[in-house]
C-alpha cells in the first residue's frame, strides 16, 4: 500500500481521496509528495466538518481560514494557501468547488491588462520581457499616477523625471534603465491611445552608465568545456543540463530563447534549428554534431511528454516546459560543481562571440549567429580585438613616439 493511500481522510471530502491520488499520479508526482497533497486534503476535510461545510464552500478564502487555524495551535507551519493550489484546483476540475472568481478591476488594472494585450498584440514581445515591462508600468501608475487613470492626462516632463530620480534612489543605474524602458514604451502606449496629449515617452530621462564604453562580460577560455566535464552523468537531470549548456556554449542562445524551445523547430534532416528570437522573429541555425548529439540524448532519455512539444522540461512533478529562471539555474548548479565562479547563460553567448571574432569572423556574420537586428549591437564585440584597435588608436598628447 502506497504512502498516499494510508492517509486517513474523513469529512465532506474523504470520498475524493482516491480520485485525488489518481490524479497525482497521471501528473507523475511520486509517492511521498502526492501524499503530502491528500493530507492537506484530509486536513481542509475536517476543517470543513468541524464547521458544518460541504465540499462546495472550497474556495481561497477558506483554504486560508483552514490554514489559520492550524498555525493558532502552533501546527502545519509549512501548510500555506498557496500550498493547496493543488487540490483547490482537484476540486475545481471535478466541479466539486465552485470556479474562481476573478477580483473585480480597478480602472487603472483594466488598462494596464489592455496595455498586456497591446505588448503581445503589437509589440510581439515575449511574456517574460511583458513581465518585465508590466512590473515598471505598474510602479510608475501607483507612484506617479496613483493609481488614478484621470491624473494620466495631466502628466508632464516634471512628473516623469521626478519618478525617475526616486527610482534611481532605490536601484542601480542598470536597473533604474530597465526601468525607463518600460516607462517610455507605457508613454508611448498612452500617446497612441490619446490618453496623452503629447509624446512624452523621449522625456523620460536615461540613466548615464557607459554601457558601450565596458567590454562585453565572457567567461574563461575553456569555461564551457568544463561546465559540460561536470554535467557528466546519466540520470534525466544531468543529460537535460548537458544539452542545454551545450546548446549555450555551442549557438549562444538566450537563456528565454533555450527555454522557448519546441520540437517543431529542429529540423534533423537538415540539420536546422529554428530560434524563437527577440520580437517574434523565428531565426534558423545549423545545428553542429555535438549539439544535435547532446539534444538527441536528452529528448531519448525523457521519453514522450503529453502536455505539450516544449524540448526542455522539469524533472519533478507537475512537469512542463523549464523557464528562463531555470536554464540560469542549470548553468549556476554547473557552476557549484566545477568549483568556479558563478556565471549566467548571457556571459557564454558574448564567449561565443568573441571567440568568433578572434577566430577571424567578421562582425556582420557574427551579428547573424547572434540575431542581432542592429550591427551596433554586434559593434561591443569590436572592443576585444585588441589588435585592430591598436592600429586606429591615436597617440596620447604629449607621448613620445
């Protein structure tokens, strides 16, 4: 008998316990985590009985009731409401708890979701860079706005350079910059909904921080060679980091564009990888021995995946494709192991470029690797050819010959 299965569960609930463990089970939770979703189960039951409740009062808020009279007798401290989602949602898809209800919307939350829309919609922006963009545009509605859509129209230069410089009192000017990129696309957003009256998304000051005047940040001769030397090994994970680092090593890919990563987009026959890029683009690759290798070896490993065609996908229950927060984690863990200073995905894709530009490659067919829509983008990478610099640098005033 299962660890599951030995869970007691009385109250309104208890008749749902096995389907409960079933459905765990085609979601590949193991024994020992699924039994810890029916005990929560068990518990949300008796707290039901205990108050006279049937199955059909589960919602949010009453999960949290529950929750918060197991920590008044100082028990179930890692019993959360977030930690029932699980079996809210059990419930929900059984019909047996009523649907969520969505909170109503405030004005200004209405149109930032139509922002969302115009981002996707127009932009075709990646949900993480919307994420990223809808995070600034909601600090800049609550701290310039306040959170009042009639005081948009009334906005000027002052107000936008006022918030700014109390951004730049909390962050680092990198990310008081990230800030601004979002600021100046939400001005442009109210400007072409006419919420404004003028442009005003090129008064949003920026930030001096030099960004062209740094070399770009790589990594170690040999760093890539050694990350893959310490994800050696033939369990699930080790093969599934193998082949992610290796595909950024190898095609210096972002880390949101490994994680984007379909079935569909490699071609084995001729040898192609499809990339989904910056903006929607869809950029193809070649795809080297050793990547197409490293991938194939993942992919036989894992076996088929049933909810979806995403290459990369997490190890424990519920499954699904992995994030850009966990391809940077699969580097860092790489990292750990070989006992060398902690890097992200972004540093190996300008390795790659500068290896190529010390290679010989010339800067427009490193642009194409990189999918870069700019050539002063690619332009950084000019800094570390030292010796091509050296033949147009001018003498210092006053220097001998």
């Amino acid at each position: 008998m299962s660890e599951a299965s030995r869970v007691r569960v009385s109250g309104p609930l208890a008749v749902y316990a096995p389907e409960l463990i079933e459905y765990l089970a085609e979601r590949g939770y193991c024994d020992r985590p699924a039994a810890k979703h029916v005990r929560r189960l068990a518990h949300l039951s008796r707290w039901l009985r205990d108050h006279r409740l049937d199955a059909a009062a589960v919602d949010e808020a009453v999960v949290a009731r529950a929750v918060a009279a197991l920590h008044r007798r100082g028990k179930g401290r890692s019993y959360t409401a977030k930690s029932y989602r699980v079996v809210v949602s059990f419930l929900r898809e059984r019909a047996v708890a009523p649907a969520a209800t969505p909170p109503a919307l405030t004005p200004m939350e209405v149109l930032l979701e139509d922002y969302r829309g115009w981002l996707r919609v127009e932009r075709g922006l990646a949900e993480t860079t919307i994420g990223i963009y809808l995070h600034a545009a909601v600090w800049f509605a609550a701290d310039a706005c306040n959170n009042d859509t009639d005081r948009i129209a009334s906005l000027g230069a002052k107000d936008i350079a006022a918030f700014v410089l109390r951004v730049s009192a909390r962050r680092q000017p990198r990310s008081v910059n990230e800030v601004v990129v979002g600021v100046r696309s939400l001005l442009r957003f109210f400007y072409q909904r006419e919420l404004v009256a003028t442009p005003l998304a090129q008064a949003t000051p920026w930030l001096a921080r030099a960004a062209r005047s740094c070399l770009p940040r790589t990594v170690a001769p040999g760093t890539g060679q050694l990350l893959l030397e310490h994800c050696a090994g033939d369990s699930v994970v080790r093969v599934r980091d193998r082949a992610v680092i290796t595909v950024l090593v190898r095609l210096g890919l972002r880390a949101n564009e490994v994680a984007a990563m379909e079935l569909d987009d490699i071609d084995w026959r001729r040898g192609e990888l499809l990339v989904r890029s910056k903006g929607g683009w869809r950029d193809p690759l070649p795809i080297p021995v050793d990547v197409g290798e490293a991938i194939a070896a993942y992919l036989a490993k894992r076996g088929t995946d049933a909810s979806g065609r995403a290459v990369f996908l997490h190890v424990l229950a519920p499954g699904g494709r992995i994030t850009m927060t966990d391809v940077r984690a699969i580097v860092r863990r790489a990292c750990e192991r070989a006992g060398i200073p902690d890097t992200s995905a972004h540093p190996l894709r300008h390795s790659v470029a500068t290896a190529m530009l010390r290679g010989g490659a010339p800067l427009p067919e490193i642009g194409q690797v990189l999918r870069h829509r700019d050539l002063l983008t690619t332009a950084i990478y000019a800094k570390v050819d030292f010796d091509a610099l050296a033949t147009v640098a001018q003498a210092w005033p006053g220097a001998k010959p």
